[in-house]
C-alpha cells in the first residue's frame, strides 16, 4: 500500500461505517479512489466483510451480572473513603525498566546481533541517539516500526507505549531474539 | 451533550450537594458499559469487576473537581481504560526486570492466544482475537466497535489525536481479519 493509499484509510472506514451519508462529495472522492485503485479496492471489500462479521458476534451477556453487589463493595470502600487528591509517586524500577525495554525493542530489530561487544556497542549507540534511530527507523524491525509510523506516535514516543502496543506476537518474537543473545 | 449528560451532570450536582444516593444512581447508569469496556480489553469478567469498582472508587474521590464541560461517561472511561492499560502494562513490565528472565516469562505469556482461536463460537473466537491485539488498539477497538463511540470520544478518553485513533481502528481492524480468516470460512454472503 503506497503512502497516497495509507490517506486514504480513514475516509474508508468512513464511507464503510456509514459517517459520510451526509457529505456526498467525500463519499464521491472515496469512490473515485475505489474506482481506481485496486489495492484499496481489495482493503475495502475486505473490511466490510471483516466488519460485518465483527457485527454478528454475540456480546457476553452482562444482565444477570451483580451489579448490586458490585455497588455495594464500592459503597462500602467509599463510606471510608472520603473525596481527595491522592498522589502516588511512580516507581523507580519503571524508569530502568523502560530503559532496557528501548533496548530490547531495538536490540531485536537489529537482527544480526550476536557477541557481547556487538550487544554493548548497539546499546551505547541506542543510548546516544536511541529516539532518532526511532524515529528513521534504521534499528528498528519493520514490524515495529510499521507500528510506529503508521499509529501516530509522537516522536518523543515513549517505550512504554512501544511495549504496550506489541501484540503478544512481537512479544514472542523478542523473547525467542533474546534468548539468541544470551547464547 | 445529550439527555443522558445532562442527567449525569444533575447527578454529579446532586452528590456534590451530599446526596449519596446520587452517586449510586451514577453506577446504575454506567456500570454495565464501564464493565463491557474493562472486560474486552482484559478477557476475564472478574478482572473487569475489580477494575469497574476499583474506577468508580477513584470517581468517587476524584469528582469534586469534575468538570462539567466534558460528560461523565468519557471522564468515567478514562478511567476505566487507564487502570486497564496499567494492568495489561504492570502484567508485563515484570518480564521486563531482568535481561535473564525476560525470554522465559515472555515465552510463559505467549502461545495461549492462538490456541484460544481454535475455540469454536464465533463470539469467544473475536474475543480471543480481540485479546491479542495491542492494549491500546484493543481500547480503540473495544470502545469502538464494540460500544459504538465516536472518534472524538476515544480520542478524548485515550490523550490521542482522532486520525491516531482512527489509524488504530484500521490497524486493528486488518489484524482481526487475518486473525479470523484462518478460521472463518467466509461462506456467509
Ligand atoms: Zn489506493
């Protein structure tokens, strides 16, 4: 999908779910895109079968839950609990471990690591100028940097948010990298 | 702001002025949405409830300084999102204390969702899918595929941009497909 195709996702899904029914000539543009473009042709006659099926999922019935005592418990907690500010210091370990987290991020990316030295390298590397090879993507997998790109992040994107949107995959992906390494 | 705001903001006033009934009115009304939210981005109905009681806990503290321009429901969910991120983020940050550990505990948290897509109802196959996708894109997709939230919404609830949210939408939406396909024979149009 080219950069020009990547635009032309949101007004899809609008055109998909229904938003642009009061704007013809947006949904007049999408069309015309469709129209000649296969590529999106294919991503959008594919989504709205993903979409539709998405539709017919049940919901877990959630009626016979017990709200009642869901109330109750938090009626009890708050009884003792009056309306404050309340502040909670973050931990440090969070600081060190979104450190090594960075690391591991790109460590696995690289690809071709193997020896200490090489490791120890990457990681002062990563240190000095970590956010920019980020940002142009060169330690980076392409997996993860797809990622980066594509959802918007700020370019002070921060690691925690790169573990958080690693999808059980990747994180299976590092695990296996890792343990490369540390043979 | 619809009908139902304004009724949440007369309620908020209604507690601030010491009427506690008013706040169990308020869980009444959001409870159960609060809940569908928690339980897709977590998967277990019990982890949900802690989290639905652990929000309106926080609510509760924290409503003296509500501010009536937003309405409760995004105000609320952002709370039920952040503690959900937090668990999800604490789940993992402890594979992430030791270079020495990290492959195994790793290792130990992966493989499940895969074998979970074998399950046959097409409910828990979406659900398990849902379950692998990334937290913030599963918030993104929950809250709007699931409980049909606008993009300006999510994007208030969640601190991002609307065509942020919306990327993610899509994202998440291509990684359902293929999560589905492979078990989906889409036999049904
Ligand atoms: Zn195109």
């Amino acid at each position: 999908m080219s950069r020009s195709c990547r635009e032309w996702r949101g007004p899809m899904l609008d055109l998909l779910e229904g938003e642009l029914e009061h704007d013809a000539a947006a949904a007049a543009r999408v069309r015309a895109h469709l129209d000649a473009c296969p590529v999106c042709a294919a991503e959008y006659a594919s989504l709205q079968r993903t979409l539709a099926l998405l539709a017919r999922r049940p919901l877990r019935d959630d009626a016979e839950r017990d709200w009642d005592g869901l109330r109750r418990r938090v009626q009890a907690e708050i009884a003792t609990d009056p309306p404050r500010r309340r502040f909670r210091p973050a931990p440090i370990l969070a600081v060190t471990a979104a450190a090594a987290a960075l690391a591991l991020v790109l460590l696995w990316g690289a690809g071709r690591l193997t020896g200490r030295g090489e490791q120890r390298r990457v990681l002062s590397q990563i240190e000095a100028s970590g956010r920019e090879a980020l940002a142009d993507g060169r330690a980076a997998s392409p997996q993860v940097m797809d990622a980066v790109l594509a959802e918007d992040y700020p370019v002070d994107a921060d690691v925690d948010q790169l573990i958080d949107d690693m999808s059980a995959d990747e994180l299976a992906a590092l695990a296996e990298r890792l343990e490369m390494l540390k043979g | 702001m619809n009908g139902s705001d304004h009724d949440d903001h007369q309620l908020i006033r209604r507690f601030l002025e010491g009427e506690r009934w008013a706040f169990d009115a308020l869980m009444t009304a959001h409870a159960p949405q609060a809940h569908r939210v928690a339980l897709g981005m977590l998967g277990d109905p019990d982890q949900a409830d802690d989290v639905v009681q652990e929000a309106f806990i926080r609510a509760h503290r924290a409503l003296p300084r509500f501010e009536f321009r937003s309405r409760f429901r995004t105000w609320l969910h952002r709370i039920v999102v952040n503690l959900c991120l937090g668990r999800i983020r604490r789940a993992r940050r402890v594979s992430l204390v030791s270079l020495g550990d990290l492959a195994q505990r790793l290792r130990a948290r992966t493989g499940l969702p895969a074998r979970e897509l074998e399950r046959r109802d097409l409910g828990e196959r979406i659900e398990a899918a849902v379950i692998t996708l990334p937290p913030k894109q599963r918030a993104v997709f929950v809250m709007r595929q699931q409980e049909g939230l606008g993009y300006a919404e999510i994007a208030s609830i969640l601190g991002r941009s609307e065509g942020g949210v919306r990327a993610n939408y899509f994202q998440a939406l291509q990684k359902l497909r293929r999560a589905l396909a492979e078990h989906e024979e889409w036999d049904d149009e």
